[in-house]
C-alpha cells in the first residue's frame, strides 16, 4: 500500500506538478484504481477534477468523461493535454464540432493515445456512436456535475436521465460522479438515478469560516447598496439582480454615483460580455452587476463581497453565487436583500411551470425564506440543507453573521416542542409542515378535513402563539435535529432518534429558540451599519 501511495504521489508530481493531495483526492483516486463505483461531493474549488484525471492518465484505456458545459470543456481539454509530454491525450466530442472534426476525433481514439475523452451527454447517447464506444478499452466512466441528473438540483438536465442506460450498454467498469451540490435530496436522486447506491461516498464540508452572511430587508436598497460598496472602496464585489433590465438600470446608477461598475447579462453582445468580465478580472472595473449568467468557471481570488439585490430561487444558488466571495481565504461579506413581496412573485412565476416542475420550485423558495427569516446562525442553517451538522457556538466562523453579531433574545421552548413531537408521533408522521400549523393554530383546509383532525383533542392546542411561533419551532426543531425532513416526500416531518428521546424524558438540555425575524417593510429599515 505504502508503495502505491508512494507511486501516485510520484505521477501527481510527474502530471501535475503538484507535491501534495487536496482533502480526500488520494483515497478517492485509490478506490477508483481497484475497480470502485466512487461518489464525491465537493465544493467548488475542492478538485474535483483531478480526482479522474490523474487515475485516466495513469490507466489503461480511455475514461469517459462526461460533462454538460461544452464552453468548458475545451478549456478542461486543454489543461489535459498541456499537462502531459504527448499532446492529444484528452479529446472532446460534442456538438459543437462538424462531421470532418467529430471523425478526427474518432480517429485519433482508435489510434489508441487517448486517455480522457470529454463527452456532452447527448452525444454519449446518440445510438450512432454506441458501437464505437462498445469496441473501445474504457478505463472508467466519470460523471461531472451530477447534480444535472436531479430535477432538485440547479441545473436539471434530461439527458442526464439516460446515462446509466446508455453506461450499462457500453462497458461494466467503474462510475465515478462527483457535484458541489450536496443536499441530502439531490445526492439520493443521484445515486439512485445511477444506479451506484453502494458506491463509496466521499464528502467534503461544504464550510466557509470566512464568508460573513447578513439579510437585510428591501428598503432603500438603491440607497444603501451605494453606501455599502462606497464604504469597501476600491474592492472587488459582485451584485446579482433577477432581471436584465435590473442589471442595466442599477450598473447605470452605481456609475452616476462614481462606482467603477459594469453590466453582465446573456442579452449583452457578446464581445461587450467578454470585455466587461475582462475588465472585472484585470481590476479595471471594481464591481460587476450581473444576472446569474454570471459567475460559471470564474476564479477571481479577491472577490469582497457578493450581495444579491433580489433573494435567489434556492439556498443552493445562494451558496454557489456566494461562493464567490472570499476564495482566497480573505474576507468576503455577502450581503441579500429581502423582500417577501419577490418571493411572491417568483411564486406567481411559478404557477405557470408545469405541476412537478411548480412543486420543487415551491419546496426550494420555502427553504430560501427559512434562510431569510431565521434568527438562528446563518451558517448553520446553509450546512443543514446541505446535510451538515453545524455547533454555531464552536464551528469555524460560528461568529460570521448578522444574527451571531447582533442576537436575538432566546426563549425556552421545550414544553411547546414536546407537544408538537407528540402531534407527530399520535398523527403516525404523515405530514408536513404546514398541515401541522394548521392543526396546531386550529385552522381548516383540505388535509385536515380529509383526515377528519378537527375532531381530535390537539387540534387548536396551540392557538395562544403566533403561526410564525410555530413555524419557527418546527425549522429550528428539525435543524437542531428533533425533525427529519422526509427524503422521498421531501417535506413530510419524521421524528429523530434525539426527538424520541424527548418524548420518553430522556433528553435532558432545554429547547431554546430565537423568534425568526418578521420583515416588515412598511417600516424603515433599521439602520444597518
Ligand atoms: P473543482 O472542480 O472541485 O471546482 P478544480 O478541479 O477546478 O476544482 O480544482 C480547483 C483548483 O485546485 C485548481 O486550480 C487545481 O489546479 C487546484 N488543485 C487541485 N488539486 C490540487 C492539489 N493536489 N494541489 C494543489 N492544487 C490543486
């Protein structure tokens, strides 16, 4: 073993030049070698990619690489083939390319020197190249961006869906998936989707103890935004709007107020694209105001700050654009405006979408208001959704945010909680959220009707509080892990081992909660600084 390790420290040097592994890449590169299904998440900026990269190069045969960002894949490509002393080791094959370039690009495989061939799914599907792919030695498959395979991810893509149809009809050798998205849901949809339930699981914190998070509501948010960036001079910052028409008129108004700002949005031109993200990347422009056309394969180190002028679809999206905050380890504020008026909106959107399509979009905004409306740690919440446990006391960065900087007065909750666990418990866990507050408060609606739970003893039992009150106790409840959120259902409430524990007596600490923050937005804001 010892031997080995040594070896492939010795070809990580040899290829990349790099004298030690990042995280897990060492391990996750030795099962994938003894023949491995081999399922990483990783934030972005972890290094995914030599985790095939590396074992491609050193195997024998061809890996099938497939990805789903044809801008990206020459640039991968590229990387490769400057990395090794024979060029023409990594190829791509896509749509991109025309009939003379795809048959080069069969030829040069046939001739045996490649070793990563980088495949867009919808190629790898075409029943055109399947006997191509069958007569070919294949090392390994390697699935890039997975989460595309989930329509709970943030980028659902159909094709996606075939791939372990088409694999299965190809070759019998390993599958390695690797995706920065890590919700518990989006992970299971996955692995079941693949087919690769037993594979290995290697998972890094998806943590960033630098990054400070702060909400603030949408008051003068013209106003406040100038304040803000005039008050981090001269720093490099990212401002995301929703709309085109957002982006043009707000980079407009920064500049009238003698920000160095400019427009990024896919409307643009794009030679006026390239240029702006040219000048945002040179330091000749301070701040870019953009669509989330913005950010895909970027890796500016200085970024300051990342303030969303419009709350995002999903806490995920949040995590990705936030993400490029801070990567140099340095400071990184990200700031979000929120206004429960834009939810509604995206709501009213959503109701045009086709049923399931509505559902997700529904569940997604749900979490992005707990987000924005909790008073508990930021961080904290964020990890959660990504399955992650969090001590906001003694985490890395458990200081990083509005609510840890300027805390909300605590209140002991315990009795409430243990009637709400025995609700669960008696009404056998077959419902979500917002059916339990309609029991808890004694309000009607269809669910409570068809089950006939107004004529039980608990309905109303909660009537005194607010249904904010209860509302908060069942998120806090389920982040602080008394409440599993059901995977199959996503939504329905189950009741943990620690909250069975409650129950029996058995569990001793007190349950303590910070009423959630009520954004009203009749009122000015207060002030912030
Ligand atoms: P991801 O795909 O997870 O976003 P990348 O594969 O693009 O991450 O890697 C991020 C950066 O880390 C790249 O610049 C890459 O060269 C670098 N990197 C990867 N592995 C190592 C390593 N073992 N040592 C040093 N740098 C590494």
């Amino acid at each position: 073993m010892s031997a080995k390790k040594a070896n492939l420290s010795g070809e990580l040097k040899k290829y990349f030049g790099f004298s030690t592994f990042k995280g897990q890449q060492e391990l996750i590169i030795e099962e994938l070698l003894q023949g491995k299904d081999i399922f990483v998440l990783m934030p972005t900026g972890g290094g995914k990619s030599l985790c095939y990269q590396l074992p491609a190069l050193i195997s024998e045969g061809t890996a099938i690489v497939v990805s789903p960002l044809i801008a990206l894949m020459k640039n991968q490509v590229d990387a490769v083939n400057g990395l090794s002393s024979e060029n023409g080791v990594a190829h791509v094959l896509n749509s991109s390319l025309n009939k003379t370039q795809t048959k080069q690009v069969f030829d040069d495989i046939r001739s045996g020197k490649t070793k990563l061939l980088y495949v867009a799914p919808e190629s790898l599907i075409k029943e055109d190249y399947l006997e191509f792919f069958k007569e070919l030695k294949i090392s390994f498959f390697a699935i890039d961006e997975a989460h595309c395979i989930s329509e709970w991810g943030h980028d659902f893509r159909p094709e996606y869906r075939n791939l372990k149809f088409i694999i299965d009809k190809i070759a019998d050798v390993p599958v390695i998936a690797l995706t920065a998205t890590a919700t518990p849901k989006v992970q299971d949809d996955i692995q079941k989707t693949l087919g690769m339930t037993n594979a290995l699981v290697f998972k890094e914190s998806f943590n960033r103890p630098n990054l400070y998070y702060e909400v603030c509501p949408k008051v003068n948010v013209d106003k406040e935004i100038v304040k803000f960036i005039n008050k981090h001079k001269c720093k490099s910052g990212i401002v995301y709007c929703l709309s085109r028409r957002k982006v043009e008129e707000f980079s407009q108004l920064l500049q009238v107020n003698g920000i160095n700002a400019l427009p990024y949005h896919a409307g643009l031109d794009q030679k006026v694209r390239v240029t702006n993200q040219d000048k945002f990347l040179m330091e000749e422009a301070d701040v870019i105001v953009a669509t989330i056309a913005f950010g895909m394969g970027i890796d500016k180190p200085d970024v300051r700050f990342v303030i969303h002028y419009d709350f995002p679809k999903s806490l995920e999206s949040y995590y990705q654009e936030t993400g490029r905050a801070g990567r140099d380890g340095g400071e990184g504020h990200c700031l979000a405006f929120y206004d429960p008026k834009d939810i509604e909106k995206l709501e009213k959107f959503l109701a045009q979408k086709p049923v399931s399509e509505r559902e997700i979009g529904l569940q997604l905004l749900n979490e992005v208001v707990g987000y924005a409306e909790t008073s508990m740690s930021r961080r904290q919440y964020i990890l959660y959704y990504f399955g992650e446990t969090f001590d906001p006391i003694t985490g890395a960065g458990a200081n990083m945010c509005d609510n840890a900087s300027n805390p909300q007065k605590l209140t002991d909750a315990t009795k409430d909680l243990e009637k709400v666990l025995e609700l669960i418990n008696e009404t056998k866990e077959k419902f979500k959220s917002k059916d339990l507050i309609s029991v808890i408060v004694g309000k009607e609606n269809a669910v409570t009707k068809s089950y006939k739970l107004e004529q039980t003893s608990f309905f109303g039992f909660g009537k005194h509080g607010k249904e904010n009150y209860w509302k908060t106790i069942l998120r806090q409840a389920t982040v602080q892990n008394f409440l599993l959120k059901d995977i199959e259902t996503y939504g329905v409430l189950k009741i943990s081992p620690k909250g069975h524990q409650m129950i029996e007596g058995k569990f001793k600490e007190k349950f303590l909660i910070a009423e959630d923050r009520e954004f009203d937005l009749s009122q000015t804001k207060a002030d912030s600084d």
